[in-house]
C-alpha cells in the first residue's frame, strides 16, 4: 500500500536512465541490478530510447524516434517528465550496493528548501569550496572546470533543461556545461560518500563490456546477453599494474634472481596486452 509520503515523493522527482536501441543489452544487467539494489524506489524510472522498449512495468520507455544527439534527447526527454528534479544516470552504470533511500528525500527536500542546482550522488574530484551547511554530508563544487559530472546526480529539472545545449555529447556536456554553469547563481553540491553505488568505471569502456562488471553480474546470478566484446586486456593490464606498485612485489623486486624473474615477467605480460 502506498503512504502519502511515497506520494510525495513520487511527485517531486524521477529517475531518468539514457540510453538508446543501441544499448539494449545493457538494459536488463542494469534495471536487475537497480531494483535489486534500490528495491523500495519511491520514484517513477523512465528509460530514452529510440524505437525499442524494455519489458518491466517498473520502466516506462520514452521512446524518442531517430538519435539527434545527446543532449538534444535529454532536453525531449525533460518536457514529458513532469517532477520538478530528476535523478539522471547513465545506463552503464550498474549498481552495486543497496540504496539509501531515506537519505536521498532528505536531499530533495534539501534542495527545495535551499534552491540547490544540482547535487552529485558520487563523489567527484572536482574542486569545492569546502563543506555546504547542512547535516546531509555534503561539499560544495567551486565554479569552473568539472563542475557538471554525469555520474549519477540529482537535478532541479528547469537547471539541467537550461544547461542542455543541442546535439553536445555527455562528454562534451561535462565540459561545456561545467562553464555555463558558472553563470548559476544555485548551488551545485556533491555527497562525500556515494549515495546511489556503482563501479566508477562504468561496465562498458569504448564500446567492450569492463571484465569487472562483468565478473560482478556473474556473483549476482546475472547471465549477460551481448554481442558485446569484453575487454580482459584492459582487467589485465591493471592488475599488472596493481603488482608492480604492490609493497611486496617490489620487496620481491630487491631479491636478485627473482626480482629479474619477476621483472621480467612482468614486461612480457605488458607486451602481450598491449596488443
């Protein structure tokens, strides 16, 4: 049974996933592993797509038609959706750890009492201005390079429709929107600790599924449907490097003969994934 506060909530924000037809074997990982992780979402979840529609009456598909851009999608997107925030992610970002929902009303009602702009629901390396007043755990973002991150983030809808700009990729979005942001009086903030948990690395990396997504699907009983190459040279590659910064390789590295050895091994491995 729903409460009034469920209501309320489901009033003031959704959850907007982009994505395109492209992309549908990302769909089913991701929306198994969100509800799995964010079980009691408060909030309607809406999918952009082109033609294509994912089958779970917890997804509304919006099917937009031909691709026109990003950005362009997004701003389409916006004017059907009729909460006042929006919580944006992007459809490879696979969760991994259970949701706080409690925590994220707090931060809506946060927003609508303090008129915040943005708040980022990962934590980025961008530069603040130091700790925004609140008990929410939360930093301010300093105006300049980075201040727009498309992790997952929560958004007054009329600030992120107004950043937008036609045809711009995410990418160009982070960069571009960082600098028009500065002219937005509202605060952008980000939490200290994740609130909506993913792998940073997102689970595709130039167009190959991240081999450490993939393993975590595989624990969670998830069966992946792709023709989608996976990338275990990258996997390798980092865990070389994971080795070779390691304290106790490099105690290893100060024996004589299987330092070299291992060395040795090494530069063999770095050659043959960087093929």
């Amino acid at each position: 049974m729903t409460n009034n506060s469920d209501n309320q909530y489901k009033n003031n924000c959704a959850v907007l996933v982009s994505s395109y037809d492209g992309a549908h074997d990302l769909w089913q990982p991701f929306f198994t592993l969100f509800f799995r992780f964010w079980p009691d979402c408060p909030f309607p979840v809406y999918l952009i797509s082109n033609y294509q529609r994912y089958e779970d009456q917890r997804v509304a598909s919006i099917l937009i038609g031909k691709d026109k851009g990003w950005a362009t999608n997004i701003k389409r997107t916006l004017k059907q959706i009729h909460t006042p925030y929006v919580i944006c992610m992007l459809d490879d970002l696979f969760l991994e750890k259970m949701t706080d929902t409690k925590y994220i009303n707090s931060l809506i009602e946060f927003m609508q009492e303090k008129k915040i702009g943005y708040i980022s629901l990962f934590p980025t390396t961008a530069p603040t201005d130091g700790p925004f007043p609140s008990d929410l755990n939360l930093v301010e973002k300093s105006k300049g390079f980075n201040r727009v991150a498309l992790q997952a983030g929560l958004w007054d809808k009329n600030i992120l429709s107004g950043l937008l700009k036609d045809g711009e990729t995410p990418w160009n979005m982070e960069i571009e929107g960082s600098i028009r942001s500065n002219n937005i009086e509202a605060p952008f903030l980000t939490v200290k600790e994740p609130v909506i948990y993913y792998n940073a690395q997102t689970a595709v990396i130039r167009g190959k599924w991240n081999y450490k997504v993939v393993k975590f699907c595989r624990r969670e009983g998830i069966k992946i449907k792709s023709q989608r190459p996976v990338n275990y040279k990258r996997f390798i590659a980092t865990s070389i490097d994971r080795i070779r910064k390691d304290s106790f390789f490099r105690t290893l590295r100060a024996i004589p003969i299987i330092g070299y050895l291992g060395v040795i091994a090494l530069k063999i491995a770095r050659k043959i994934t960087s093929k």
